[in-house]
C-alpha cells in the first residue's frame, strides 16, 4: 500500500470542508472550535462559509465558526513579527 503523503491539518482541513455533508460539517466545527489552527484562515473561512451555504447549513453555526477561525487569524497577525 501507498502512504499518502501528510500535509498540515491548516491544509487538509480545506479539502474536507469542501466534501463534507451536514452532518460532517457538525463535526468540523466541533473541531474548529476546539483547535487552534496555525495558518491558511482565509482559505478556510472562504471553504467553510461557501459549503454552508450550499447546503444551506445551520447559519448562526456558520457565523459562529467564521467568526473563531477569522479572530485566531487577527491574533496571529497580532503575534507575527513584522518584516
């Protein structure tokens, strides 16, 4: 068997956004809730509030994941060094 090739969860959390059903989307945002995600929030927000929509997710649920996913990205901007 081939190993599949590991990328960061920042990452690979995209892709399951985007193939995720209802109630998978319920756990991603258990997940995102309760993790701190190092970088790629953009991304993630623009996956996460697009799948929503499409499947015409819970929306205070979509709000609320948004809004935790795009403050740790305000943090980390917060805590980067500028060049």
């Amino acid at each position: 068997m081939t190993a599949k090739k590991l990328r960061p969860f920042h990452e690979s959390i995209v892709q399951r956004i985007n193939e995720a059903d209802a109630n998978q989307l319920k756990e991603i945002a258990s997940l995102l809730e309760t993790t701190l995600v190092p970088k790629n929030h953009t991304q993630i927000i623009i996956a996460w509030m697009t799948r929503c929509v499409s499947l015409r997710f819970d929306r205070s649920l979509t709000l609320k994941i948004g809004h935790i996913v795009l403050e740790q990205g305000h943090k980390q901007a917060e805590q980067s060094p500028s060049p």
